[in-house]
C-alpha cells in the first residue's frame, strides 16, 4: 500500500485526481461495473433498516465488491488486491462519489488500519485474518480511553505479561462499531516506567474473548455506532502481539498516516457531490414565483461560502495525500486540514438542514445510514460536532497551528 506498488510516478492534482495509467484503466473498469452493480435505491432502503441490519447490508456489498475486484485495489496482488497503491483507491472513491454508490463504512477500520498493520507488521499466522477482512469481518479501536482521548499517550488500559498470555485490564471508549466487531485493535501499557510512548504495545484482541464487555453509546442522532468495551482481567495469547513490546505507539502511527489522507480525500469528494445534489434541488422555486433558494440573496453568499470551503479542503486534502505518497511528514498540515474538514462538514450540513425547514428535523433518531454525509441534513449536521472532538479536538489543532506554524508562544503547562 504504498506509493512504489503503482505502475510509474503519481501525480495529484488541486482536485485530488490521479494522473496514473495503471489507475486511469482502472478508473473506466470502475465506472463500469458500478454502472451495472451498484444499488441504485440504497438511500431509500438503507434508513428503513435497524442497526444490525444496516451493518449486515453493507457486509454484503463489501463481498460483493470483492467478488467484482473492486473492494481493495489499493492493496498488493499477494493479498488479494490490484498493487495499485493509493492512487488506486483514490480512483476508487472518486468514482463511488461520482456514482452515488454506498461505501462499505463499517468495514473502514478493517480496510484500513487493521489491514495496513497486518499487512506491515503482522506475522504470517496473524495476517491469515486479512482474508477475514475481506469477507465482511469487522474490525474496531481499543486506543482512546475516559481520560486519554487527545493525549492518547496517556492510556492506563494495562497488559500484564503472565506465561504465554497478557492479561489486560482497562477501559476503551468510542470505539465505532464495536459491538459488531469480532476483532479489536488494542493498544495497551505494557511498561509503566518507560515514557508514556515507549511503554505502550499493540494488541489483537477476540472480541468474544473472556471478561470483555461492550456497551453502546447511543448518540443524539438515534444510532449507537460507538461503543465502550471494558477489559476485566482479559487473557490475549502472546501471539497475538503486534511487534514487540514497547513499539506499539509507533506501530499505530505508521499504518494511521495514509489511510487518514485518504480518508480526507473520501471525504471532500463526497462533500463534492453532496453539494452539488444540494444545489440541483435548492435550483427549484419553493412555491410558485418564489426564487430559488440559490438566486435568493439571503442564502446566494450561503452557498459560495460552503462551495469556496469545499474547494478549501480539496486542496489541502490533495496536498497532504502527495506527502503521504513521497514519504513526508504531514506536520502541522494534519491539524488545518482537520479544522477545514469539521468546519466544511458542519457549514454544509447547517444549510442543508436550513433549507430542508422544519421536515429535516424528522430525520433525527430515524436514519440508520453511518457516516458523516449521508443525505439526512439534520441526523448529518448533529453528527458532525464529533468532527470537532476526534482525532484530536479542534482546539488542540489550533495549538498546535499557534505554536508551529505562527510562532506564538507555548500555552503555559501545568
């Protein structure tokens, strides 16, 4: 999964697009089977389903990609995938955006974190789970924590080393989809003098393991997507250590980089084409000789602000996914694009759920679709306030923006 398993150099444009043959001919193959394949009413079927069900919806059509070659061509062809790299699956969710197709979003922790770590770090017993991946499996975090959320450094979830088992004890918290995980990826504190850095290790954990619990957190919008999951005295085989003890915090960070570029650039061509269905539908008078809501001056300066924000994230997105693919360090880049992404998502969704009036306020608590854009404005726009808070809260990023970027001084520390 990375940028030398692609036929030739990649080249990202202000848009995000990939000039790559190898990823150009994959883009028309894509085109066409979505074309053919792609449920065409999953925006209609979706909301009517429960929880469990919606989950089981897209774990079918996670398999049914895989069955069409279309599920993983980022990966390398030894793992089933087309050795495309990032450019591959780039194309890829560009062209789901242009379809309108579903992504598979329970399974995201599974094709990304959770593959990128087996596949870089795993052994060959542990990396017999990618072909569990890649029939659906899902995979969750155990890494943020109560206390330990933003300072993730600091978690107190504790792996004892007893024979040839660890014995874990803690808590993990907003873990998304974990109660419908069968494995978790676990960071715990295996050495309590070292650093907070150096004493952490990673973990694979059976979900149906022994004196684990999980408990799901419902949120506003009526889903309960995030979990908690308590560890009382858990026994995890030796063999299920990822890496060796104390590499735990580097190994979390090296297989998160690229996947949260790509993840950036999901998430501003769905941005893309959600606005543009937003635009279609406000370019249609309200009521007979009203003005469009896009020609209407109260909301014209709207509409220019949410496209020019959009833009903004594209760009930046696009930016951060070519370091990523030359090695570089994103620095302080991470923290603006995570501010541009939640401020993008939040604008939009407000104007959206603005302009739907009082019906958008119907869709709280009764969509089930998961993700950030999922066409219910006002389940959407409640939604995205998370944006603010994870990975990192936004206040956290302007610190970091203050100190590195401007110069300013450090906020004093306790």
């Amino acid at each position: 999964m990375d940028q030398h398993d692609v036929d030739g150099p990649v080249v990202v444009d202000h848009e995000g697009a990939v000039m790559d043959n190898a990823a150009e001919q994959y883009r028309s193959e894509i085109r066409l089977w979505l074309a053919e394949n792609a449920p065409a009413d999953w925006r209609t079927v979706v909301p009517t389903l429960d929880e469990a069900a919606v989950v089981e919806y897209y774990q079918a059509w996670a398999r049914k990609l895989h069955s069409g070659g279309n599920l993983v061509p980022h990966w390398p062809v030894e793992f089933a995938g087309r050795g495309l790299g990032i450019a591959g699956q780039v194309v890829q969710q560009q062209e789901f955006s242009r379809a309108d197709a579903p992504r598979p979003r329970p399974l995201a922790i599974s094709l990304g974190h959770a593959a990128a770590t087996l596949m870089e770090h795993g052994d060959p017993a542990q990396q017999k789970l990618i072909d569990h991946i890649l029939d659906g499996g899902i995979f969750c975090q155990g890494f943020s924590e109560p206390e330990a959320g933003s300072d993730l450094a600091s978690l107190r979830t504790r792996a004892v080393r007893r024979g040839d088992s660890y014995i874990v004890t803690g808590q993990k918290t907003w873990s998304s989809f974990g109660r419908y995980a069968s494995w978790c990826l676990l960071l715990a504190r295996t050495d309590s003098e070292a650093p907070k850095h150096k004493g952490i290790t990673f973990f694979l954990v059976d979900m149906k393991s022994p004196g684990l619990t999980v408990r799901p957190i419902k949120q506003p919008t009526g889903s309960a997507e995030f979990a908690e999951i308590f560890f009382d005295e858990v026994e995890v085989p030796a063999a299920m250590r990822i890496g060796e003890e104390g590499q735990g915090w580097r190994i979390a960070q090296t297989t998160l980089t690229s996947e949260r570029a790509v993840q950036l650039l999901e998430m501003s061509a769905s941005l893309r084409s959600s606005f543009d269905r937003l635009v279609a539908a406000a370019s249609v008078p309200s009521a007979p000789g009203a003005l469009p809501p896009v020609e209407d001056p109260a909301y014209r300066q709207r509409f220019a602000d949410v496209a020019l924000e959009i833009e903004v994230l594209a760009a930046l997105s696009a930016q951060s996914l070519s370091r990523v693919m030359s090695y570089e360090d994103l620095g302080p880049l991470s923290s603006l694009v995570k501010i541009a992404m939640s401020r993008a998502v939040q604008n939009f969704s407000g104007l959206a759920t603005e302009l739907g009036g009082i019906e958008a306020l119907a869709d709280l608590g009764q969509p089930r679709e998961m993700g950030y854009l999922s066409g219910h404005h006002y389940a959407d726009h409640v939604r995205s306030w998370a944006l603010t808070i994870s990975a990192g809260t936004n206040e956290i990023q302007r610190n970091i923006i203050a100190e590195r970027v401007l110069g300013l001084p450090r906020e004093p520390r306790p």
